[in-house]
C-alpha cells in the first residue's frame, strides 16, 4: 500500500513514516495540503494521512476546507485532528474517509488506514 503522510511537524512525521515501512507500507511524506495535492498530480497513492487544523480552526465555519475537499476528491484521507468538534462531526460532515483523534494510539491509526485504503 502507498500512503501519502501530510505532517508539518517533522518528528510526528518521521514516526508515522518508521510506522508505515515497519507496516510494509511505502509512504511519502509532505508538510502540508497543498505539497500533497502536487504529488497526488504526480503520483498515486492508496491511501493519506493527514494532520489537522491549526488553533485558530475553532468550528466548521472557520475551516477552510477547500483543499482538505479537493484531496479527499483523489485519494481516501485519514485525518487526524485533536479538536473534539471535528471528531465529533465525524468524518461525513468533514468530506474525509475517517477521522482519528489525537492523541492516537499507532495501533489503532495503522487499522483505520488499513480499512480505509482503495483495495
């Protein structure tokens, strides 16, 4: 499986990419939405992860999901998120696959990916 990791937070990301190779899984790391838009335009992927929103996303109305949309349009994406109002929204109302509260436990985030991804 190839998974598309979106982290700007470099040791988050190099966790998760150790995680996925010990997996089996190949991955590609990015810093961020629009980096992984320009590799999905190069490349194809199964599945992404991809971190949440900043602090000042307090609600729906403040999200600025255009690029979160356009992503979810080419791949399947995990997101994970720490704001209790975007996991309880649930991953419908977000336009994503799942959704997966930080913190997580690696576990659990490699078998949501696992059932998320294309066949």
């Amino acid at each position: 499986m190839r998974v598309l990791v979106v982290e700007s937070d470099p040791e988050v990301a190099r966790l998760l990419a150790d995680l996925l190779r010990d997996e089996g899984h190949e991955n590609m790391l990015v810093p961020d939405r629009a980096a992984a838009l320009a590799a999905l335009g190069d490349q194809s992927f199964d599945v992404c992860i991809c971190d949440g929103f900043g602090p000042s996303v307090t609600d729906l109305e403040h999200l600025d999901h255009d690029e979160l949309v356009r992503l979810s349009a080419t791949v399947p994406v995990v997101l994970c998120t720490a704001h209790t109002w975007a996991a309880d929204l649930g991953a419908e109302q977000l336009g994503v696959a799942a959704v997966v509260r930080k913190p997580f436990d690696l576990g659990d985030l490699i078998a949501v990916v696992e059932r998320t991804a294309r066949p």
